[in-house]
C-alpha cells in the first residue's frame, strides 16, 4: 500500500469523520445485562413454584 492511500473500513464501523451511522447493533450494557439475568432467574423460579404447586395440589393429573 502506497503512503497516503486510505486503508479500508471495516462495514459497521462508525466513520471518524461525518454521517451517521444508521442500522448500528444496540450493545448490551453491564445494567441490561443483570437486569436480563435477573429477570431469567425470577421467571424461572416462577415456573418452578407453578409446577411444584400444580404437582402437590392435583396429583391425580400426573397418574401419581
């Protein structure tokens, strides 16, 4: 490559100089991504407390 020719950009990669980046992918922050996981782990416990209860309320329903 000859000196003073541009190098080439990587596609997505936010230009340094003008434009706007437009269709740029939302980034995962350290907040979202405990709230995500918190949020999994509430949903699961949930689902978990609604099958127990299904199990010891209606056993009948499982063939136990």
């Amino acid at each position: 490559m000859l000196f003073g020719q541009a190098v080439p950009r990587v596609m997505g990669e936010p230009s340094a100089g003008f434009g706007t980046l437009i269709a740029a992918p939302p980034s995962m922050t350290d907040e979202k991504y405990v709230s995500l996981l918190l949020w999994t782990i509430c949903l699961l416990m949930f689902a978990c407390g609604v099958v127990a209860l299904t199990l010891t309320q209606h056993p009948d329903w499982f063939g136990a």
